[in-house]
C-alpha cells in the first residue's frame, strides 16, 4: 500500500493506494470521531461492493442510501435524499459521511456534508480511475445546475481517501478511458516525465495491470495533493487543474449531463486547449501531436461534438467559475509539463480553436 498525504495543516488526510483495502477497519476508525455513519453509494456500486465496504465500520451504527447512476443526477433533488436519510435517522454532528462511488457519489456526499449541521466529517472511497485521480481528491464539492456544472458546491476536506484498485476490475471500458483523461491532465499540466511514462505506458493501463495503474494513481495524486496543499481554496496555482474543463464543462451541458462523461468532455477540451496554444504561438505542432496521439490512444474522443455551434459554445463556456471581469480564463499548455491561466488572448482566435474544432465533430 501506497500513502501520500495531503498537507492542509488541521485538515491534513491521508490517501491510501493499494488493491484489497475495501473493508479494511483499520483503515477508516482513526478518521471516525462519532457512532454514526452513513454510506452513500449508487446503484451500480452498491451491489458490487456495499456489503464489503461496511465490514470497515462494524461496530458503528452504520445506514446507508442509495443514489440513482449518472452525472444527470448530481442534483439538488438528489441531494436532498442524504438530508433525508441523515435527518430520518436522527444522524448528529459528530457522524461521518462515506462515499462509495465515483466523482458524482464523491461530490453529493461531500457537499452533503458540508452542509449537515453546518459541517460534518466525510470519507472517500471513489470507485473510478477518475475519482480515484481526481475528484476525490482537493474537497471540491458540489451539485449541478441546469445552466452550469458545478456551481453550487462547497470545499470540503475528507478524513480520509481509500483508493483500492482492485475496484477497477469491475469499471467499465468507457469509464476506464474517462478517468484516463484526468491522468493526461496532470502529464500535461505540470510533469513532463509522467506524460513520456503514459506515453510508454498506456497500453498497460488500459489493460487494467495493477502496478501500472498503482503508479499512474500515485503520481496524479502526488501531483494533486502538492497543488492543493500550495493553494486550498483556488485563489492561484490550483487553477491549473482545470485545464480542459471550461471547454469540457460547455460541452457535458451543450449535449446535456450523462451524455458525454466528465472526462471525456475534459480530454478534448485540453486538446481545444492545446489547439488554442499553438495559435497563440506557445506550442509547436509537435507538441499539438504528441497530446492529440495521447488522448487517442486511451480510446478517448479528439474532437467536440458537431452539434453545439460556435455562439451558443461560447455562451456555456462564459457561465463557468473561472470567468472574472467577463473574461473566460483559461488554461492553456505553455509546453508539455507547464501550463498558465491566460485571460488576455485575442477572442477571435478563441473562435478559430472552436470553429475548427465544431466543424470536424466528435462521434459521441
């Protein structure tokens, strides 16, 4: 087992990787500071791994809820069925939260306990490579809105993440690559060296071999958790995390949530990203290859789809957290391994990245 620990002072935590650690007690009691526990689970999760999860907290008064599966659920509605159970069940301010699932469970659960009683604890067992890389990671919690992603939400730290990859057996191809994407993100952003290994290492990942995967978890979460532990609450650095994600939010609600996955959505909107670099004269078309080869050889799609136009992309990109001042800031690859928010670029030339990505389309 792997340890890597996210240095936040007070609400420092620890993220464990490894495979056969679901259910493992002594993993999770020293996170739990009360009697109750609530596990949040889904319906594709929970019958994989519901009851091995809770032999982690015997002994504890543990309930659980289960949510319906996908991003179209990732609601306030949805998140009202938590309140209910908690309230139902007579849940205090010293009970904590699990989510076992993957970034939607993880974000409804934790924005769920931001809000309990003002604040309760929360653990994270993500289920997904993108969970497990990403969005379990950081306390970023949240819910949708019909005209922006993530827009309601909350920072909230976890107790704890227990990343088993064992769990991954179970993942489907689709979700596979999508979690993929996030991986390439932090090659892309920050760790030249990590983008050569994916490079050299693709085909192992997406054949699911353990200790590539262990290492491919590990090193997105180190690099994660250096960013997040410079830069809580996104007021700097930590915005180089979402590179892709303003074009890749535009495109999850353009074609509607559940739709396209999160991180297909994100893998070509870094290639937007990269695209929009070369036109401004930051990267070269070598560059431009190597990440559009990488994006394709985790089997993830390369272009947007053809039926959002360029006005109406333009509008769903500026109903988004990184607009300030009625500019959209971006962020774009300076090189492989180095990125910048850029909010000074020609907004014609952000038209000429859409355009000539729109008009090929994608084939989801």
């Amino acid at each position: 087992m792997k340890t890597i620990h996210v240095e936040l002072g007070e609400r420092s935590y620890p993220i464990f990787i490894g495979t056969e650690l679901l259910g493992r007690a002594e993993l999770v009691a020293p996170y739990i500071r009360g009697d109750q526990v609530l596990i949040v689970s889904n319906e594709t999760v929970a019958p994989l791994y519901l009851e091995q999860a809770q032999a982690a907290f015997d002994g504890f008064q543990c309930h659980s809820v289960i949510l319906p599966d996908g991003e179209q659920y990732k609601t306030l509605r949805t998140l009202n069925t938590v309140f209910d159970t908690l309230l139902e069940q007579r849940f205090d301010r010293s009970s904590t939260l699990v989510a076992l699932g993957g970034g939607v469970v993880g974000d409804i659960t934790g924005f769920a306990a931001a809000c309990y009683q003002r604040g309760v604890d929360f653990i994270q067992i993500p289920t997904t490579l993108l969970a497990q890389v990403d969005s379990s990671v950081g306390g970023k919690t949240g819910v949708n809105h019909p005209l922006g992603k993530n827009m309601i939400g909350a920072f909230h730290q976890p107790r704890c993440v227990i990343a088993d990859i064992g769990v991954l057996d179970t993942l489907d191809e689709r979700q596979l690559s999508a979690g993929l994407a996030e991986v390439i993100k932090y090659g892309l952003i920050q760790d030249a060296a990590f983008f050569s290994w994916l490079e050299e290492n693709m085909e192992r990942l997406l054949a699911r071999d353990p200790e590539a995967l262990i290492h491919a978890v590990q090193r997105s979460c180190q690099d994660k958790a250096e960013i997040v532990a410079a830069d809580e609450k996104e007021s700097g650095i930590r915005a180089i995390l979402n590179m892709g994600h303003t074009f890749g939010h535009a495109i999850e609600t353009g074609v509607g949530y559940g739709r396209w996955l999160h991180g297909e959505a994100v893998a070509t909107g870094m290639l937007m990203a990269a695209d929009l670099s070369q036109r401004l004269g930051w990267l070269d078309a070598q560059d431009v290859a190597r990440i559009d080869n990488l994006i394709d050889k985790a089997c993830l799609p390369t272009r947007a789809p053809a039926d959002l136009q360029c006005e109406e992309f333009l509008e769903l990109m500026a109903v988004d957290k990184k607009v300030a001042g009625g500019k959209i800031h971006l962020v774009l690859p300076r090189a492989i391994g180095e990125s910048a928010v850029c909010s000074d670029y020609d907004p014609e030339i952000l038209k000429q990245t859409l355009e000539a990505h729109l008009a090929v389309g994608g084939v989801k």
